[in-house]
C-alpha cells in the first residue's frame, strides 16, 4: 500500500470539495482549484475526510494513487491556507522593481527583463539598503507558484563560486573553490 496515498485527508471547515465526472474541486477562502482524475483512482468523502484508493496493486495505479492524493492535499491546504515563497537576488548590481504584476528584473544583462505573473499570484518586492533585494510570492495554487518561481530563478542561475544568482531566502548553496585553492 502507499504510504503516502492512503494517508487520509482532512477538509477544514471553510473548505468544500466536490466530485463530478472524475474532477475534483475545492473552494475556500483563497480560492477555487480543479484537478482532473484518472477513472481508476477512487475518492470518497464522509464526514469532512477524504481517502483515496486504487483498485488493484498495478504499477500505473500504484503511482496514480500517491500522486493524486498529493495533488488533492496540495489543493486543499492552498485554499484555505495559501503558499508563500521567498526569493532574493544576490549580487552586485542586481534589483528588482514591481509595478502590479510586472516585474522588471536587472540582472547585469545589457537590457532589463520583464516578467509578466500571472494574476493568481501576489507580487511584493523588497529592497533595503545593504540588503539583497527579495521577491515575496503568495498564492493558493502550490504548482502555479513553483512554475513561476523556477521561470524567475533561471533567468539567473546560482553559480558556485561567488554564489551569485537568484535563490531562495534560505536555501544553502554549496560553493565550489577556484583554481587558485588547489596551489
């Protein structure tokens, strides 16, 4: 059995969630998010719990089974409680503007690059002197906001040496000694 998919899930009390036609969605305060599901996964719900199960210990239904309860558990915990994600810009020279959901990001490029987010995401920028600037992401949608937050750490990279780049508040990089170390 799955470790992970037969962990049942409980509804908080603002949260609601349906079925129709192998589609799953849940409202609540922050939200509304649908998840379509494979035929052969079943979802039922008594008492404001939620267990999902699989017919049969086949390999594509074993790996259905933890996934879509991930995905439900995902869903239910962004509607009522919504994601946050930190990111800041380490280096030289590097900022970051808002202006609503546009963000103009200068990177040591030759030009600015603008990043158009999505309106489901709240954008909050911060820059105070003798700080790296930081971007404050906040959504009910834990997929949406990883996405965008890959898209903006690839427009600068942490690289190992100097451990400039865009990361996230927090995140330990391992650095890397140059080729004057190995005298």
């Amino acid at each position: 059995m799955s470790r992970i998919g037969r962990l049942p899930i409980t509804i908080p009390a603002k949260v609601t969630v349906t079925q129709k036609d192998h589609v799953i969605t849940v409202k609540g305060p922050k939200g509304e998010l649908s998840q379509a599901i494979n035929p052969a996964i079943n979802v039922e719900i008594k008492d404001n719990v939620l267990t999902v199960s699989r017919p049969d210990d086949e390999r594509q239904n074993r790996s259905f089974h933890g996934l879509y309860r991930a995905l439900i558990h995902n869903m239910v915990i962004g509607v009522s409680d919504g994601y946050r994600k930190e990111l800041e810009l380490v280096g030289v020279g590097y900022r970051v503007t808002n202006a609503g959901n546009i963000l103009e990001f200068s990177l040591g490029y030759t030009h600015p690059i603008f990043l158009q987010v999505p309106p489901e995401i709240k954008v909050e920028t911060k820059t105070e002197r003798n700080k790296n600037p930081i971007i404050i992401l906040e959504s009910f949608d834990k997929q949406l906001i990883g996405q965008v937050c890959a898209k903006i750490r690839s427009f600068r990279k942490v690289e190992p040496y100097k451990g400039k780049g865009i990361r996230f508040v927090g995140e330990i990089v391992r650095r890397k000694s140059g080729k004057s170390a190995s005298k």
